[in-house]
C-alpha cells in the first residue's frame, strides 16, 4: 500500500478522528455513568439514613441508645444485607456501629469516624482494603434535643462490576466499531476517488497519436468536473500545436525537398567543368556533401511526419521477422566488412508479427549502422530475433563504445546527438533513432537500450506476434 497517496491519507485521517472522537464518546460514557450510579447509590443511602433519623433516632433518647441500636438490628439487618450502618453522637462518641458484612466485602472497623465538628448532609467514597464503600450522612435530633449523625452505605463493588463489564464491553466493541467504520469509510473514499483513478488511467492511454481522444467528465458539478474539463481543454490546445508543428515539418520538407535536388543536379554539373580550377573543385565538393547531408535531414523529417500521420499503418501485413532480420543483416554485412567489424544474425524460425516490412526493415538498418558505425575495427555486432511468451524479441547487441548513462534517455529524441562521441564527420542529424522509436510506436512494440561507455550497446524491441489473421484489423 503506498503510504502517501490521496486514498491512504483520507482514510488515516478519517480513522484517526473518528477513533478519537469514539474513545471520547466512550469515556465521556463511562464517567457519566459511574457518576449517576454513585449518586444513585448515595441517593439510596441517604433517603435510607433520613428514614432512620425520623423513625428510630428522632423517638429515643440518650438513655435509651442501647435500645435504638438494638431497633436497628431488627428493622434493617445491615449484617445480613451487607450494609453499614453507624450512629455517632455530635460529640464523636459512636452509639452503634453495624458488624461485618455477610458477604465480607468490606471491614466496617475501616471506616474513618466522623469528627465531632463533622455534620450536615453529607456524601462520600471511601477506598478500603476491601474495595470502595459509599456512605451518606444526615444529622438527626432525638427527642431529648441529642445531636445524632446517622451514617448508612454500602459497597461500590456490584457498582464497580456492572463499570468493569461495560468498560470490557467497550474495549471489545470500541476496536470492532472503528475497524467497520474505517472499512466503510474506505469504501467511500475508494468510491469518491474513483473517477480520478479513471480520469489517470485515461491520461496514460493519452499519447501524441491519440490526441484526439479525451478524458472522462464527471458530471458531478464540483471541483472533479472543473478539473476534468480544464484538462480536456489543455489537451486540445496541446493537439492544436501539436498538429500546426507537424503539418509545419511536413510542409517545410516536403517543399525543401525539390529544391534541394535542384541544387545538387546543379553542383554536380557544375563540378564536371574542366575548366574549373582544383581549388573550386574541392570547394564544390565540399558543398555537394553539405547537400546530401541536408537532403537526408529532410527526407528523415519526411518520414517522422509521414509516420506521425499513421502511414505505417497502411501497408501492414503478417512476416516472418526472423527472415527480414537475417536477410537484412546480410545486406548490411558489406557496410561491416569495409571496416572490420562481423555482423553475426542468430534467429528463431517462423517469427511472425504483423506490421509493414519496409519500416520494420528500416528500423533494423538503423539499429545495425549505428552499431556498426560505432564499433571499432575488430569488434563483433549480434543481431538476435526471438520468442519471448506472446512476444517478438528483436536484439542488436554491439562492442562499441557505449552510451553515457546521462544520455541514455534522450537517444530516441529528434536531433540528439552524444557530442563526446557522434561527431559531425561520424555521426548524422540525430534522427535515426527517432525515426527508429516512431516506427515502433506505430507497430504497438516497446525499444528500449542498455549501455555503458565502454562496453557496447544493446537496443531490444518487443513486438506482439502476430495472431491468426494475415492483415490487421
């Protein structure tokens, strides 16, 4: 998964809060419901100590504490029913205190008493060895006009286990909830970025031969449709350019075309005059060279516009790709001869793709002169066609003096030249190699080149092969 695309990011955002926003809810949960079962409890209490207060302590009197204790047992059994019940005078002096508890969930001797400035309606919580213990207070006055404080609690252990069984109910259920919001949260968003996964599948289909297809519109009425439509809009002002500039290079070499071969007729009838001097002879040389060489640039210029238009298109058919290369490679194997360099041709039989052979075959003379062009005297060039899977597999594999690595990613650009070793005597223009990738890329096949300075070149092509029809569709 990649960490920092759109998708991932609203997806960690949106967990993020809202896992905060529910452990917030739930703690906000949990203290206000322990806060109301306490004083829930503490209400109990205390209604149950002012009931005491009005029955049993409001009709005794200081003589007769023993028998107000003794009522106590009687009408409330806090023993048996697990309370605590205390009596103290406002003096500090304890009339009755209740014993153990049956259940033994706290040690009523524990419990801090009151002090004798202690009074009025009070509540509290109280930690023991035992667990908690909730007491409400409530004075109470008996008939003979004797301050009494009435103290009554009892465990906060059911209370704290019905907290604990919540709070285990939250830990399981809190993780689950946020996992299923997370998840459909991460529907959502896959969902809200759909149309941008479209729209960037779209843009990648998008090349300069298919400039006139455009990219999908969402029709949702926001900042996506802007977008979208913004876009479609570059592209067609980029088609615009790009069609005034190849309609410019077609129409400028194809009306330099006559007059360049104008010009040589006229310098090469020219250079046959006897009359003229060694000098201008040599000068007029000089210029025919320059000629031929311009005429090249304008014929390779020809040829781009004529492949960027689709004309490769038009003449396809199914070959054997292994014969075109080993007949090729035999024909260029003069070129090599004249400067020492063998050209070894290794292929698969019955190689068959589809496509138009004249400019595949200019493809490989391309490939096979500049390796040849590039190896020194002595060195060997390996032209290799094979099957690789559902793949044609066309390699020219050379021991010349190799491409920096800074370089190698602009070969295939028009009018590129490695300064450092395609001089102006040994190398051309700078588009044979353009001339080579446009071909490829009207024939659907992928170049690619590795190299070392040093160490040769190998450039690979990989085509489709054919299928069973004979013409394409």
């Amino acid at each position: 998964m990649n960490t920092r695309s759109l998708s991932f990011s609203l997806v960690t955002w949106y967990a993020g809060v809202l896992t905060a926003v529910f452990v917030a809810l739930a703690g906000l949960t949990f203290v206000s419901l322990r806060h109301y079962l306490e004083a829930n409890v503490l209400d109990s209490q205390a209604r149950r100590a002012r009931q005491i207060a009005a029955t049993l302590v409001a009709q005794a009197s200081r003589e007769h504490e023993a028998a107000m204790g003794a009522q106590v047992e009687n009408l409330y059994s806090p023993e048996s029913n697990d309370r605590f019940i205390r009596i103290t005078r406002a003096d500090g002096a304890v009339v009755y205190a209740s014993g153990p508890p049956r259940g033994e969930s706290f040690a009523p001797s524990q419990v801090p008493e009151l002090g004798p400035g202690d009074g009025g309606n009070t509540a509290r919580k109280i930690r023991l060895a035992g667990g908690a213990l909730l007491i409400a207070t409530v004075p109470a006055t008996a008939s003979d006009g004797t301050h009494y404080r009435v103290e009554v609690g009892t465990s906060a252990a059911p209370l704290e286990g019905t907290l604990r069984r919540l709070l285990g109910m939250l830990a399981v259920g809190l993780p689950v909830t946020v996992a299923v919001a997370v998840a459909g949260g991460f529907v959502l968003v896959r969902r809200a970025l759909a149309p941008v996964e479209r729209i960037t599948r779209k843009a990648q289909e998008i090349t300069q031969h298919n400039l006139s297809e455009r990219l999908p519109v969402v029709r949702s009425g926001d900042e996506l449709e802007r977008l979208s439509v913004a876009l479609n809009h570059m592209i067609a002002r980029l088609q615009e350019a790009i069609d005034g500039s190849k309609q410019f290079v077609a129409d400028a070499s194809h009306e330099l075309r006559t007059p360049l071969t104008v010009m040589r007729g006229e310098l090469e009838s020219l250079a046959q005059d006897r009359q003229l001097g060694r000098e201008t002879r040599e000068t007029l040389g000089s210029v025919l060279e320059e000629v031929e060489r311009l005429a090249e640039i304008v014929d390779s210029l020809f040829a781009l516009s004529r492949l960027d238009a689709g004309e490769a298109a038009a003449e396809w058919r199914r070959f054997d790709l292994a014969e075109l290369a080993a007949t090729t490679a035999e024909q260029m194997s003069l070129l090599a001869t004249d400067k020492n360099v063998s050209v070894a041709c290794h292929s698969d039989p019955g190689v068959m793709v589809e496509g138009d052979p004249a400019r595949l075959k200019q493809v490989i003379v391309n490939l096979l002169d500049n390796a040849i062009k590039y190896t020194t005297a002595g060195g060997r060039v390996r032209l290799t066609v094979r099957r690789e899977q559902d793949s044609a597999v066309l390699e020219v594999d050379d021991d010349g003096i190799g491409i920096p690595a800074e370089a190698l990613p602009h070969v295939f650009k028009r009018f590129f030249r490695v300064d450092s070793s395609r001089s102006r005597e040994q190398g051309g223009a700078g588009l044979g190699l353009a001339i080579v990738k446009s071909i490829c890329s009207a024939h659907g096949a992928e170049i690619e080149v590795v190299s070392a300075p040093g160490k040769g070149s190998t450039f690979r092509l990989r085509q489709p092969l054919a299928g069973d029809a004979s013409v394409r569709a």
